[in-house]
C-alpha cells in the first residue's frame, strides 16, 4: 500500500541508515503537499493549527516535509534518515552525494543539534553537515547553515563545496 502511495506521488518513503544499511522494515512517511497532511489532521488538531495554537506540536513535521520536498524537486535521490539503535541519536536527514555521506539536521527552534555534533565528532570522514533552521548563512566546525527559504540551494551549495 505504502508503495502505491509513493508511485502516485502522494507520500515520501524515508529508510533508517544504520551502518551504512538501508532498514527496510524501519521507515518514515512523509506527505509530499502540505495541503494533504492538513487535510488528514483531526478536527481539533486542524483548528489549533489554523489558529497558531500549540503550532509546536506540528512544527517539526511540517519543516521536515517541506525541506525533504525542497531535496527531492532539487534531484537528490539517495535520502534517508538516521536513528541509533538506542534512539539516542537521530538525524533528519542523510543524503549520498558524490559519494560522501551528508547529514542534514532541521532545527525548528534555535539551538544546539547535538545528535549532528556527535555524528561529526565520532565520524571524522564525514567532511560537512548541514543545518536548516531560522538563521542566517554560516559554516562553523563543518556545519553549513542554511536558512529554511534556501533550503533548495542545498544542491547548489554542495556542489561548490565538494
């Protein structure tokens, strides 16, 4: 069902990374149009979204979706996601590209990504990271910061990176 669903456009599949590994059977589903993750909230939950209430609850998913739409229309097409087996660690997002391994981390609110620090500082090859978020363009310890509306230049920045 889930695949006929991604065929027809309507959802993303992300897998979980784990050693390099794709886990088929851990997997996350995104909505592919905003429009159709509202439409399939409840009710209430509809109407605090609409009305800014409690918009937390709803925030990360929501970024999350459109950053992970900006990717795909940009043409990334090796996309997952990363979570420790004890969960203590997690990743947004995890791209292939040219052959490097590129860690993508969604910030919500401004602050510390300590799962992408900890990936960095116990895998020394992988060369950059990027953090999407409300902040300015920035690269610090082998973090480039994004703000979300350049979130698809992602391609472009890493092609003149790498």
């Amino acid at each position: 069902m889930f695949n006929w669903l991604k065929d027809a456009g309507i959802i993303n599949i992300l897998y979980n990374l784990n050693k390099l590994e794709k886990q088929d059977n851990n997997f996350r589903v995104y909505f592919s149009d905003m429009g159709l993750f509202m439409a399939f909230l409840d009710k209430n939950s509809e109407n605090i979204l609409r009305t800014n209430r409690n918009f937390n609850i709803y925030k990360g998913a929501l970024y999350e979706s459109a950053i992970l739409e900006s990717l795909l229309k940009s043409g990334f097409e090796n996309i997952f996601f990363y979570r420790s087996l004890d969960s203590t660690i997690e990743l947004d997002f995890i791209l292939e590209y040219f052959n490097k391994i590129i860690p993508i981390e969604v910030k919500t609110k401004s602050g510390r990504t300590k799962s992408l620090n900890k990936v960095l500082e116990e895998n020394k090859e992988i060369k950059l990271a990027i953090k999407l978020g409300r902040t300015n363009i920035g690269y610090n310890d082998r973090i480039l910061t994004i703000p979300y509306p350049l979130g698809f230049l992602i391609k472009e920045y890493l092609e003149d990176i790498l």
